[in-house]
C-alpha cells in the first residue's frame, strides 16, 4: 500500500510526496509547474514534470520532522516508529517553519 500526502507551498499544492515499497516519490503538480508563480519546495527539487525517486526520504523533507527529544516525544505520543518517517511527517507537518506544509492527501471517491 502506498502512503501519500500533499505538499503544499505557501497555500498552493505543490505536489505529491509517497512512501512505495522502494523508497520514496515526490512529484510536482503539472498545474502548480504552469503557474508563473510556482517555485521549487527546495533547491534540491528543482521544478520539473518527472518525479523524484529516492530509497530513503528526500532530506529537505527529513529536515521537517522534529529531533532528539522532541521526536521522541512525537513517537512516544502517536504510537508512530522512528522508522515510519512520512507518518511522522503527517504528524507534524500541518504547521512547521517555513513556506512547506505536508498533509494528508485528500482521498476521493
């Protein structure tokens, strides 16, 4: 099963950020690429259509999620594994410092 959440730029989608059985995805939304305001969540994932793919989580994302005791705390409250990181990420990133927010995609249907 593929865990997804929606990434989002200053109050626009962004694009999509999956957990696979191989590692990880992020791709941008075409519609959010046309927009001549669109800039890159992070400088190491410049603006492109064709997904990035990486066995572990991206480290602009990694760079979200809490450290030390606060991670522990994370953890300790949700019942999420150090391990399960994109499930922290939902966790934590409605709200974090900076432009990006990580939030559960919407299911449809």
């Amino acid at each position: 099963m593929t865990l997804r959440a929606a990434v989002f730029y200053e109050d626009r989608r962004a694009g999509t950020l999956a957990k696979t059985p191989d590692g990880f995805e992020f791709h941008y939304d075409p519609g959010y690429l046309a927009e001549p305001r669109a800039a890159p969540v992070s400088l190491a994932l410049p603006l492109r259509p064709e997904k990035y793919a990486s066995r572990s989580l991206f480290p602009f994302f990694e760079g979200l999620l809490p450290e030390g005791w606060l991670l522990e705390q994370a953890c300790a409250a949700s019942g999420i594994g150090r391990d399960e990181k994109l499930k922290l990420l939902l966790l934590v990133g409605r709200d974090p410092i900076g432009a990006v927010r990580v939030l559960a995609e919407a299911r449809h249907g």
